[in-house]
C-alpha cells in the first residue's frame, strides 16, 4: 500500500523577494521559508489563488536563518527577513533588481549601501486596537495578511527611543478614555528628537490631556494630536510654538528642517552615505548647473550647491518646496532655486530645464516616465537615479537607454533592512561621455 506524502511537509526550492519560500509548484508560499530547507508547514490565508502557510517546525535548516531578534518577527508584517543573516537579504535583493533591468546590465555594480540593520526607523504608522475580549490595548504593526494588530512590546527596527516607549506608550494609552478611539499612532523622529501624533475619532478629556503629557515628559517627546487629515494636526506637548525637527549631513555641513508632513528618508544614517555617493557619482564641477527633478526639502539639492554647482530644484508640493528654499537660507545657501511643478504632467513647464547638463532623479514609486518621455537630451551629460521602486527603475532606465544615455553603474541601497522594500541607485551618461 503506498503511503501519501503530507501536503504539508514542503521541500523549499526558492526564496522570493516577497518573504515567502516557494515549493516547485509556485502555488504555495511559506512565509519566512528558506531556499533547500524543508519545512511542515500550517494553512493559514490565501490570497490572489496562492495558498500561504506559516512554518509549523523546520526539518532541514538552510545556513543562511538566523534567530530573529524580535520576539514577534515571524507574525508581525512591519518585517520580512529578520530570520536570515544581512548578506542574504542584499543578494535576494541585487538579484530581484538584476531580473527587472534584464539586458541592462550596467558596466559596473556598486558597492551596496548597507549600514544600520537595527534600530533605524524614524517614521512609522503604527495600528491600535482595543481588544474587548482581553480588556487589553494592542499597539504595532499589522500582522503578516491579517488585519489584527501584532502585541508587541518592542520594536528593533525602530529608532532605539521609539522601541523602548512602546510598552509604556500602551499602558498609558490603555488609561485613557478614548483609548477606542484610537485608530492610528505616527511615529516620527529627527537626529534628536522624536513625535507621536495620535489620531483620535473623539475629542480627548483633561485627564487624557494630562496623562500624555506626562508621558511627554517622562520619555522626552513631542505629542500631537490629528482628529482628521494632515491639516487638523496640532501640537498638544511640550507647550513650545516650535514644531520643527530636523535631521543633519555632516559631510556638507547642512542641517534640514522639516515638518511632520514632510518627505524625509526613513533611515537617516543610510541617507548619509546615500547623498554621498550621488554627490560621487555626478562628478560635479564649479560650472555645473544641475536639475534636481523630485526635489522634496532639499536633500540632493543643498548638497549639490554646497559641493559648487548651481542647482534648480523642481517638486510638485509647494510646500515641499518652501521648505527647501527655508533649508537653504537656514544653511546660507544662495547658488540654487526651486520651482512647484508636476512633474507627472505631460504639460510640465520647467524653467530651467535648457540650462542644465546634469540631472538627479528621486521620484515617487510611481517612477518619472512623464519627466522622461519629454526630457531634451542634448545638453545633459549624466543622469543620477534614486528609486524606492525597482519596477518603475527598470523601465525608466529602458526608455533613458533608448534616448541615448548609457548604464554606466547601478546599485542597491538598503534603506529598509529586513523588510522587502527595495531602493536603487543608477548612473547614466550620454553616449560617448
């Protein structure tokens, strides 16, 4: 009599970027699985016709797991590779922006960027929910396909200070009385300083008032308050008129102030060395004049100046841009200008644009193809490209290589350690340069 092979115990022949290991089927997906181990797996979702399963006991280990450090990193969704070493992370994720670009293969790969695998994370938006059955408040991160809140005490991917209050910041929130009310808490932090905003669907009484702002105290934070969109967010504590944080590059010498609803970079220490290598990489001399396309608040921009050429910064928020333009007065920065422009729009008028001869490209996950399909070459010499996307990074680099500009380098930045999230960097010049 033949005996069935358990459909639960699985032999793992890849490891997706995704976070899952896939049977030679492909329709199955185990979450935190490992290329060559073998694994029992439990059902537990399934989504778009692919079952998923979680890892009930590994039979055969793969060299590359590790202990997570997290207590929660095998259900909590704010990660997905805690469970391998660093290098395994960088190789699935060179190799993940390899399969995309395809036929352009750069003449070089660099170095990847990889620094601060712990401790971090300066922004987050992190769930709560009081959870009747237990009387208990769940503050986190959502688990791995589901909607519940992970119950977690600490988070080691955020910034030290914010992974520390987060046991208190529940206790305290259980204390409150709109502790239902409570949807969602943001995290956000500076070089030195660090916010919460609370966002409330009632209106907090003195007591609520006074417990937070006990807590501002105790752990040194700003408290903010948001009962509806961006612009209903209000500083409750300390009781300064001053709201804004900042972060610093050293290398340039450059402080930038921002506001809560500013774009900053999630990981400030891989920003550093980020910022760094574009300055390399454009090989600026004093008689550049340089576009930086998606310009937020001024990370590139400022740098570049400081460095020696003149730059125009163009971005589609006119605050962002204010704010930029704030950051170079701040840091005596007088060789650039910015300019509110879509840059999505097919009917872009970018003043600067035939002034130009090098151009830095940050666009959103959505990618520059607008920017791109009507970008004149004739003048630009190289091309900087900063992508938190490498789908829209592959094809942007295709039609870039179509108008006539070489792949001259490409590398991957590890601005998200341990999570699936991607950033690239490429360097393009016209052919013949």
């Amino acid at each position: 009599m033949e005996i069935e092979e358990d459909p639960n115990k699985l032999d793992i022949v890849s490891t997706n970027i995704d976070g899952c290991g896939y049977p030679a089927d492909g329709e199955r997906a185990v979450i935190g699985a490992l290329e060559g181990e073998q694994i029992f797996g439990e059902p537990f979702a399934r989504k778009k016709g692919k079952r998923f399963f979680r890892i009930k006991e590994v039979i055969q280990t793969s060299p590359e797991r590790v202990e997570p450090r997290c207590e929660v990193a095998n259900v909590c969704g704010g990660c997905s590779f805690q469970h391998v070493t660093s290098d395994y992370q960088l190789k699935l994720k060179e190799e993940y922006v390899v399969s995309l670009i395809g036929p352009l293969q750069p003449e070089r790969w660099a170095k990847p960027i990889n620094l601060n695998n712990y401790f971090y994370r300066t922004r987050a938006r992190l769930g709560v929910r009081y959870v009747e059955k237990k009387s208990k408040v769940l503050i986190g991160f959502r688990e791995k396909l589901k909607s519940y809140i992970t119950d977690m005490e600490s988070c080691p991917i955020m910034i030290e200070r914010a992974s520390n209050m987060l046991g208190p910041l529940t206790k305290t929130v259980q204390e409150l009385s709109v502790r239902k009310a409570l949807p969602q808490i943001e995290v956000v932090a500076g070089d030195n300083q660090i916010g919460l905003i609370f966002r409330h669907l009632e209106p907090l009484t003195n007591a609520d008032e006074k417990a937070l702002a006990s807590f501002s105290t105790r752990f040194d934070i700003h408290i903010f308050l948001q009962s509806g969109g961006p612009e209903t967010i209000k500083k409750l504590f300390p009781k300064d008129l001053k709201q804004d944080f900042y972060y610093e590059l050293p290398a340039f010498d450059l402080r930038f102030t921002f506001s809560l609803q500013d774009f900053t970079q999630i990981n400030l220490e891989v920003n550093r060395h980020l910022v760094n290598s574009v300055i390399s990489l454009l090989d600026i001399k004093k008689d550049d004049r340089v576009l930086d396309a998606f310009c937020g608040i001024g990370n590139f921009s400022l740098p570049i100046a400081r460095s020696g050429a003149f730059v125009y910064g163009v971005e589609y928020s006119e605050s962002s841009v204010r704010r930029a333009r704030t950051n170079a007065e701040l840091n005596n920065i007088h060789n650039c200008s910015f300019q509110a422009c879509d840059l999505a729009s097919s009917n872009q008028q970018i003043e600067a644009l035939g002034d130009v001869n090098k151009i830095v490209l940050d666009p959103p996950r959505s990618g520059a193809s607008e920017f791109i399909s009507g970008l004149p070459i004739q003048n630009i010499e190289r091309i900087v490209y900063v992508s938190c996307n490498p789908i829209t990074f592959a094809k942007d680099l295709s039609v870039l290589v179509k108008k006539g500009f070489e792949l001259k380098v490409a590398g991957v930045v590890n601005m998200f350690p341990h999570t699936t999230h991607v950033e690239s960097l490429a360097l393009l010049s016209r052919t013949g340069n």
